[in-house]
C-alpha cells in the first residue's frame, strides 16, 4: 500500500531545523531516510524550496491568474514529501511519527490511489 | 532487444533448477542468485541469435558458474591487495554432470520454502520468489508492483540479506515446521495472485500477467506436492477467479460486478480444470480454508446465469469457511449469500455483528448500501455507497461506487415512470 507522506513546515519548524541542535534533526532525518531506503519501502521524496518561491495559478473563463505564494493561507506550509510503500498504515503512521516535523508542525499520511480494484 | 517469448518461457521453467544445483554445490544463496540472473540476461541475448543449446540446463549452470568464480577471484584480489592475505585453495566451480531428474522438483520446493520464510517480510518474500523461483528480473518485478527499480533491487537484497544473517539453510524444513512454512508459501502465491488480478486494464497490464505467474507457480507446486489439499486448493481457487478475468472489467478499466459480468466471455477451460481439482480435493484431503473459496468460486463460475446461482449451498460453504477461518471478510461474504437465501433483511442483521471488527472498512460500507438497495430502502442504500466510494483507496472502485449511488439518485417521475423503468435504465446505462 502506498503513501505520500506529507511533511508541514512552520516557523517553528524553520527555527529548530536552522538553529541549534539543527544537526541532530538532519541526522535523525537522514537515518530514518536509510532505514526506508534500506528496506525497500521509499518509493520517493523531494523536499520544497520555500513557499516564497511558490506561484499559485488560477484559470478563469480561459484567463489565467498568477498569484505569489501558496494557495492554502496558513502559517503553516507543505515542505516537501515522501512516498512509501509499506505493509500497514500503522507502519506509514510509525515512519511519519518519526519524521522530526511531526514534533515541531505536522506530517500528514494519506494513502495514495490505487488503479486497480476488485469487483464488488 | 525483441523479446523471444519462447527463450523467455524456458528461461524462466530452468531458474529453480538451475539455482538450486548451484546453491546444493556451493552454498551461498545470495551469490548463486546473482550469478544465476547474470547467466540469464547472458541467454537472454544470445540464445534468441545463437539459438537454444543443447543441454539448456548445462549451459546456464556453466556461466553461471564461471560468475561465480569470477566473483569469488575479485574478492579474493580485493582481499590479497588489503592485507596481505594467503592464497586460499584454489577455487573450483566446474560444472558438473546432467542434472539427477528427481532433484528438478525438490530443489524448486526448497527453494519456494526459503524464499518464504517467516524471517523475510511479506514484501521481501513475494519479491524474492518472483525472481529467484519465477525467474523475472528486478526491473519487470518493479515495473509489477509500480516501484521504482531501485526500490525492488533494495527489497531483493534485504531479503537475501536475510537469508544469510538468519542462516537459513538449503533444505527442506523439519517436518513439524513443514505444514506452517507451506501455508506461507502459499500465501505469498496468493498475494502475488490478487495483485495481478485485481489490476484492471491500460497502464496495469504489466502488473496483470503476475496472475500468469502466480499460476505458474501454484502448477510447478501442485505437481510437487499433488497430495496436499490446500495446494490443489490454491491452484483450483486461482483458475476458477482468473476464468473470469475477461469479463470483471470493461474495456475502459470499470469494473463489472460478478451477477452483470458477460459469462459468454468466462474461460470454460479453466472453470473445467479449477472445478475438476477441487473437487478431487475435497474428496479425499483434509478441508482447507483455499478449497473452500475454490469451491465456492466453483459454484459461482459453474452457473449459467447470475439467477442460477446456487446460494443455498454458498452460504453452506461460508459457513463452514467462517467456522475455521475466523476473518470478519468471510462473515461480510456470508452476508451476502444469507441476503439472497433467507432476504436481505436477514443479511443486514448479521452485518451488525460486523461493527468493531470492520468499521470504517469500505466493503462493509458497500454490502450494507448493497443489501439495503436489494431491500428497498435507496435513501440509505445511496448514503452507504456514498460512504464506501469515499473509503475506498481504488480508483475503480471509487468509480464503480460513486455510479452506484448515482442511480439510486431521485429519479425524475414523468407522468408513466414507475421505479421499474428507473432500474432498467440503469441497467442499461450500465452496459454502456
């Protein structure tokens, strides 16, 4: 079953992440992102450049508009993902409990459809 | 590269063979398995040209052996240049006599045991098994199961990482493991079964042949163990499914429920051979959970019309399934029999039951919307499959019960429309 796991950012998050003790969470981060490599359930991940950088689009009777910053007004914000294939959606939940910005923000675990189906 | 299907076929009957003199010989799974794959994608490109050499068999333990060895002199160079490592003997790998016949069967067996042992998980188990004993490559499993290849490479050597770490041995297992062990094989058959069928048409069609696969497989076992009723069971219960294959979707992938499937289009053959082996099974081997949903494939595929359905003795079958099975799916199922036996009233109470054990479950939702459209009540009936199509992670699914719960919408009543015309418009809509 597969995932993407959405990692929120916030200015909490920002400031542990960039200040001190910065390092551990990165280390944190990069052993969990072994682990997954490791056991064959990463499927993928990017992180986001900053929502500063995000352009939201908007097409209206055939006129597009082009608005700086993200679509969702909210403090906090999408910082990038992470797509997992595991046996369980508890294991999705226990790897997003690990991702250090579940601590911080939030991380959000929403299975992902799938193309097949069985009648019913 | 075109590809050879027959080269291919044959290749794929030889990996277990293959692979399992190599690891008899010389121990060393891991290695025995990369180099067998290496020899492979080596007949892969020469026999198509070259043509299929004589002794196929011999052909592949040679270069695979020579792998072997080639590996075996680069680990020892790496090691000599490190440290100062004495010669070790020197390293023999020569291919040996023609294979002894007896041990083609027994080696794919033992294999089939190691690549499903409990210490692997259940992904590293199918992957494992679809390389090792199908003989597919990690890019075509990959490409399977919609992962990267990386990702497949990963659950593949983690599981061979395993086998190792774990010391699990090439033999068969002890005797009062061997009924245990067998069932997880044929779980991960099962597994590799239902991720095939339920892919639907388009982009799946990859993924699709691994139901050709996992027959493949349960045959090549069946022919190992023909006395064991759960195997037979297992095989029986995939071409009864598999028969009706053709008729499950429509062309544009949506899915067609089992009482408005075409049955012109079911596989006859198949329906014949799956319901000949169930029913040797039952005669004379102890029942097992896979005979039973064999059997009551049995009786769906052997009815000539979704009216003719013999529910009476469905329901009898679940209810014996449930009484060794234990899963809250079986009673969801008997609910649905007991619906059709004895009204669907009677089906909706034993669904109450299910509350707790599959709450929040979409195919308890859909049941419910099901029996309570059978029962009259579409108000209901429409929020229900509304609630299932939300649950549901399935695109076809999802789409199959959105167009449920649409039908069940107000119908518009003109002066002459009575509920009859409504449903048989549906049912047309359907079919289109």
């Amino acid at each position: 079953m597969k995932y993407v796991l959405l990692i929120y950012d916030n200015p909490e998050t920002r400031e542990a992440f960039f200040g001190e003790g910065g390092d551990e969470l990165m280390g944190e981060m990069d052993a969990l992102m072994k682990e997954l490599t490791e056991s064959g359930e990463l499927v993928g991940t990017e992180a986001l450049a900053d929502p500063y950088n995000t352009k939201t689009v908007r097409v209206r009777d055939g006129v597009p508009a082009i608005t700086d910053g993200p679509f969702a007004e909210a403090k906090e914000h999408l910082g990038g993902y992470l797509v997992v294939d595991c046996e369980s959606p508890e294991r999705a939940i226990e790897i997003a409990a690990r991702w250090p910005n579940a601590r911080f923000c939030a991380m959000e675990v929403r299975p992902i459809m799938d193309e097949a189906g069985t009648e019913m | 590269m075109k590809k050879n299907v027959r080269v291919e076929g044959l290749l794929r009957e030889m990996v277990p063979r293959v692979l399992g003199a190599l690891v008899r010989r010389h121990g060393r799974f891991d290695e025995c398995e990369d180099a067998v794959q290496e020899a492979l994608v080596a007949a892969a490109i020469q026999w198509p040209d070259q043509g299929v050499p004589e002794n196929p068999w011999g052909w592949l333990i040679t270069v695979a052996s020579r792998r072997l060895t080639d590996r075996a002199r680069s680990e020892v160079a790496r090691r000599r240049r490190e440290k100062a490592a004495p010669l070790p003997e020197e390293v023999s790998l020569a291919s040996g006599p023609d294979e002894e016949p007896a041990q083609k069967e027994d080696d794919m067996l033992t294999l089939l045991f190691m690549c499903c042992h409990p210490a692997l998980s259940a992904a590293s188990q199918v992957a494992l098994t679809l390389r090792a004993v199908g003989g597919l490559r990690t890019a075509e499993i990959a490409r399977a199961f919609l992962v990267p290849e990386a990702t497949m490479a990963q659950r593949i050597s983690r599981a061979k990482q395993s086998i190792k770490t774990s010391g699990i041995p090439f033999r068969m297992p002890p005797e009062e493991e061997r009924a245990d062990q067998l069932r997880a094989v044929l779980h991960v058959l099962y597994l590799i079964f239902n991720e095939g069928y339920t892919a639907t048409s388009g982009p799946d069609l990859e993924r699709a042949e691994l139901t050709g696969e996992a027959i493949r497989l349960a045959r090549t076992l069946h022919r190992s163990l023909p006395e064991d009723g759960e195997v037979t069971g297992l095989l029986a219960l995939m071409l009864l499914t598999d028969a009706r294959r053709p008729a499950r979707t429509r062309p544009d992938g949506a899915l067609v429920p089992l009482t408005e499937q075409d049955r012109n289009l079911w596989d006859r053959k198949s329906i014949r051979e799956g319901a000949e082996l169930v029913a040797d099974a039952l005669s004379r081997a102890p029942i097992g959970s896979y005979q039973l949903q064999a059997a009551i494939a049995a009786v769906h595929d052997e009815a000539a019309r979704a009216e003719d359905t013999d529910w009476p003795q469905i329901l009898t079958l679940y209810g014996i399934l449930e009484r060794i099975s234990d899963n809250p799916m079986v009673t969801l199922n008997r609910a649905v029999a007991l619906a059709m036996v004895r009204g669907p009233r009677t089906g909706l109470d034993l669904l109450e039951t299910l509350d707790g054990r599959l709450t929040g479950h979409h195919r308890l939702d859909a049941v419910r919307a099901h029996l309570l459209e059978l029962d009259g009540d579409h108000t209901a009936a429409r929020s229900g499959y509304q609630t299932a199509a939300r649950r549901t992670t399935s695109l076809p699914e999802r789409r199959y019960l959105e167009a449920q719960a649409a039908s069940l919408a107000e119908p518009w009543r003109g002066p002459d429309a009575s509920v009859e015309d409504h449903r048989g418009a549906r049912r047309e809509r359907r079919k289109t």
